[in-house]
C-alpha cells in the first residue's frame, strides 16, 4: 500500500515538473534570442544590442598595444594558461547565473518538450540540451559550460556528452565568429552572406550525426555499462 502511494506521489511530481506553461515558452524564446546573437546587429536597432550575451559579456580592455589585454602577449606556461583561463570566468559565470533564472522560469522544461522530437530522432539525445547548443552559437565557452552542468545533473549521458561536444566543436561559436571574423572576406563573396552560415549550421549536424553513428557502431560496447 505504501509502495503504491510512494510511486503515485513521484508520478505527480514528475508531470509537475515536465508541466509546460504559457510563462515557460516566453521564458524560453527570451533565452534563446539573448544567447543566439539575433540582437547583435540589427541595422537601425543598434539599442537592441544591450540585450545581446556577447554585449553584457563585454571584452577586457588593452594594455599597451592594441592585441593585449591584462592576459598580456606571447606568454607561455602555466601562468599563461591560469591567466588565460581567468578571462573565461567572467562569461561562463554570466551564462550559468541567466541559465538559473531561466530555468526557474521553465524554459529548460519548454526547450525540453519542443527540441526532444528534433534533437531525440536526428542526434539522440534529449531536448534539453537545445539551450546548450543554442548557446554555443555564440558562445563556446559558455556551451561547453551548460553542457557540463547537464552531465553533472545527470540529465544528459556520457554518451550525449560527446554527440553534443561534436555538435559544438563543429564551428564553435558560428554566429559570434563568422560576423566578427569572417566580416572581412564578406565584400569578397559571390553570394549572399547568410548561405555561407546555413552550409555551416547543417554541417554541424552532419558531424555530430557522424559521431552519433561511430558510437552507435564502432565504440558501441563503450557504452554499455552506462
């Protein structure tokens, strides 16, 4: 009798916690425009640029000349490696610290419940990772951050683990990277801007599904104690 009424009670509470609201997809479209870098630029609405991740993530100044920052240039070893990894706290910790918000406000749920029939079939793993590979879009650093909170929630396999780190490594930080760095060959294009980045975006699928399948195959009995 007891046992029943302990396995109704969890039964509850996990449709309560999948339970999708109108204020969860809201919660999750803001997400999704603050990470993905669609107010980067807007000609004309340059304001809209203050709701951007990559402009509240701001950059270091530099120090002497133009390609230093407090990091400094040309250094080497571990102070190097510490001071470089100093720089990145700044952002992994804003992308964490709006990841809770947002969270609480159901768009983990949202992303969950729309992304699952996308992600599930095509690339294996489960909705709710969309939010961390929406968020390499822009960001690697703080990608690779929500992947990992994932996987130490255990919300996410080992094996999800490596399709996702596929998926983000392909192009990593496409959009941030292509108009910032690739800017500069734009005048040199034949073609429209935008098809250069939509070849990227589904190539990284191609090489995640690739993965998928080599660890489906190959390195299945990795996996097996999972």
């Amino acid at each position: 009798m007891s046992d029943t009424r302990i396995s109704d009670e969890r039964s509850t509470v996990e449709v309560d916690e999948w339970k999708v609201g109108k204020g969860a997809y809201v919660s999750l479209i803001v997400v999704i425009l603050l990470f993905s870098g669609a107010f980067l630029k807007v000609d004309g609405m340059a304001w809209l640029g203050a709701f951007d991740f990559t402009t509240l993530g701001g950059s270091f100044g530099t120090m002497k000349g133009e390609s230093s920052t407090f990091v400094g240039a040309g250094g080497v070893s571990a102070k190097a490696g510490f001071l470089f990894a100093l720089s990145l706290v700044p952002t992994v910790m804003l992308a964490l610290g709006l990841l809770e918000i947002f969270t609480h406000y159901g768009a983990i749920r949202a992303a969950h419940k729309l992304l699952t029939p996308l992600l599930k079939p095509v690339l294996g793993i489960p909705g709710h990772t969309g939010l961390a590979l929406i968020t390499d879009l822009q960001s690697t650093d703080a990608g690779a951050a929500l992947s990992k909170e994932l996987y130490d929630n255990k919300q996410v396999t080992k094996k999800d683990v490596v399709i996702m780190g596929a998926w983000q490594y392909s192009g990593a930080g496409l959009i941030n990277n292509y108009f910032s760095i690739g800017s500069a060959m734009f005048a040199s294009l034949t073609m429209p801007v935008i098809i250069p980045l939509v070849v990227m975006f589904v190539m990284k699928f191609v090489g995640a599904v690739f993965v998928r399948f080599m660890l489906n195959t190959v390195y299945k009995r990795d996996f097996d104690n999972e």
